[in-house]
C-alpha cells in the first residue's frame, strides 16, 4: 500500500475531511489532495505530525510493503473531545443571543459615572437645590445601581459550564463542523467589518464635544460634554463588544486567532489577568 492510500484510510478512519486534514497539518486543502492522489509528496516534517496524529509509525507511512497500521502508543496522543454539529450550532445560538446583552452591559459599565458627575454640577446651582453631600449619595446610588444592572447582565450571559473546555483543552469537531462555522463566518464578515468601523468612528469622534465645550469655557457646559463622551465612547465600546462575543465564538470553534491550541497553554494566567481587569 502506497502512502497516499495510507493517508486516505488513515483520514477516513479519523471522520476528517480533506479540508480539516489540511488545518490540523497547516498546509491548503489542494496540498492534500495530492498527497493523497499521489501527485506530490508530503516533507519530512508533515510526515512526522502525521505520524503523531494518526499515532502510527513512521515505517508504516513511508514503508510500502507495510500493509498493517503499526501504531505507536508511546507516541499516541489522548483521545480528544469532540465536538458535534448540534452542539456547535448551540454554542454559536447560545453567543449570538448573549451579544446584545453583553454589549448593553458595557454601555452601562462606561455609562455608570454620568448619574455622579450630573448631580454634582447640580449642587452646584441653587437652582436644583440640591446640597453636595445630596448630590453625592444621590450620584453613588445611582452609578452602583448601574454598575449592578452591568454585572447581573453579565452574569446571565456567562457560557454554561458544558463549554467551559473551549477555551482550556484542545478538542475535535465532527465532520462538516468546521465548514458550517466558516460559512457562518463568512456571511458574518461585512456586518462585523461595518460595525467595527463604526465603532472606532465613535471612540475617536467622542472627544468632540469636550473640545467643542472648552472653546465655550462654561463649567456647566463642559460637565455635559464630558458625560456625552462617556456616552458616545460606551457605544463605540458596546458595538465592539458586540461584534467580538460572535467572533470570537467562531474562532474558538475553529481553534484560531487568540483561542489557537497553542494560546490555550496560557488560558489560566489570561483568565486570572481578564478577573483582574474586569474587577
């Protein structure tokens, strides 16, 4: 048996296709396709990784007259989690419907300082007759109540412990996973570029009224402008939100980008980092 008839039964015996073959080797669909029409030869090193993916030696890969798989449990890599269609498409669900609330949730967390700074500059008019210590409960009580409705949004949409492992161990997708994600990622790509472009226009714009404010000079005027930038700045933060959740639902499923098998040997110092932060 030849090595691309070796490749092939090995493949199929696995459930991969020839384009998810390709992924877990780093090299194009096409490349594969040779191989196993015995068009082209893999290198060296592809013929190890395959060795290590397969968990057969390398005689049996190179050595024709091998008919019989020669396994290397030495070498043998644990059996890993699998990922079905349905559970894939949960997941995604799952991120699509957290999105909106996620993004609300950071609106509200940016938002939360405005209640504060507009009953101080209250106190600061008889008008409103409204004393500082007033103004200050008043603020704090209202940002807190922000700040909670913020993490009670959070707290919802925090994923269910049943996908925890995406984002800590290496796992596998069963058959068709990877390009029903793809398609999904490819439909998703203009709204998410509009979005994202629109988010940057709102946190860099979100200055203006604060530069336009100190051209007037008035205190009043400036407080107001500088809780329009909260506010502007907490939508550009919100849509970013947004469209990250998804993406990055994606990406997990597809193992790229930050969530690559490789970034997952970091995942529990950059989760003690993102606590850190978030707190």
């Amino acid at each position: 048996m030849i090595l691309a008839d070796k490749i092939i039964t090995l493949r199929k015996k696995a459930g991969w296709s020839q384009e998810e073959l390709a992924q877990k080797l780093d090299v194009s669909r096409q490349s594969v396709s040779k191989w196993e029409g015995a068009q082209s030869i893999p290198d060296i090193s592809k013929i190890l990784q395959m060795s290590r993916l397969f968990g057969v030696t390398t005689d049996f890969l190179l050595k024709d007259e091998l008919e019989e798989a020669e396994y290397a449990p030495e070498t043998a890599q644990p059996a890993l989690r699998r990922v079905t269609m349905e559970q894939a498409s949960r997941y995604l669900e799952l991120r699509r419907q957290a999105a909106p609330r996620m993004a609300l949730a950071t609106f509200l967390s940016v938002l939360s300082p405005v209640p504060l700074l507009s009953f101080s500059e209250m106190s600061q008019s008889a008008r409103f007759g409204i004393t500082e210590n007033a103004a200050a409960g008043l603020g704090l009580c209202a940002m807190l109540v922000l700040v909670a409705a913020a993490v009670a949004l959070f707290l919802t949409c925090a994923r269910t412990k049943e996908f925890d492992f995406l984002d800590k161990e290496p796992f596998e997708t069963e058959y068709g996973v990877s390009g029903m994600v793809r398609e999904r990622q490819s439909a998703y790509a203009p709204q998410c570029a509009r979005r994202r472009l629109l988010a940057t226009m709102l946190c860099i714009l979100s200055v203006l009224p604060l530069f336009a404010a100190l051209c007037i000079g008035s205190e009043p005027v400036v407080m107001a402008a500088v809780c329009a930038l909260l506010m502007i700045a907490g939508a550009g933060a919100a849509l970013f939100v947004c469209v990250g959740v998804y993406e990055g639902a994606m990406e997990r499923l597809l193992e790229e980008g930050d969530f690559s098998r490789e970034e997952k040997v970091h995942a529990p110092v950059q989760g003690a980092v993102s606590v850190c932060y978030w707190l």
